[in-house]
C-alpha cells in the first residue's frame, strides 16, 4: 500500500500480472476484460466514470487516484457509489 500511481496505472499492473496485454487504458476501457455481473467477487474490477479499482472481498477495493491523492489504499466499496462490476475473462 503507499505506491503512487494512479488508478488505471494499478489495474494494468494487475492484468499484466495475468498475461493480459494492456496499453494505456482510461477507466471506461476495461470492460473489454471481461464480463459485466451485478455482484462482485475478489478479483472484479469496480468501475465508474473516471475510476477503476479491484474489489478484493468483504465490501473492500483496492484504489489508487482516489480524490486526487496517487496513494494506493483499501476503502469501502460503498465510496464508489453506482459502479459496474466486471469478471476478467480468464
């Protein structure tokens, strides 16, 4: 936690770390990385205008970028309201 980077930074890290091939992505981009569901499980990515997280479990994402700051932190899903879940295709 800590790292300065911003949040499509993180979740191209992440999908590297799987072999997926990703440039550079604004937020909206990574639904092409998956399937939309209406629930999320560890893994999913969170979604919304201007952001991208990881949902890590028991109501917890992973950010970065979140208000400006390029810290990365754990926060409560309920921080970003009227978000899109998306399951990474394997």
């Amino acid at each position: 936690m800590g790292a300065t980077q911003d949040c499509t930074v993180l979740v191209e890290v992440a999908l590297r770390s799987i072999g997926k091939s990703v440039g550079d992505l604004a937020p909206e981009q990574f639904y092409q990385y998956g399937t939309a569901v209406s629930t999320p499980t560890p893994g999913d990515l969170v979604i919304r205008p201007g952001h991208v997280a990881i949902y890590v479990g028991n109501g917890q994402v992973i950010s970065s970028g979140m208000n400006g700051a390029n810290a990365t932190i754990l926060h409560p899903l309920s921080d970003l309201p009227g978000s899109s879940y998306v399951r990474v295709n394997p």
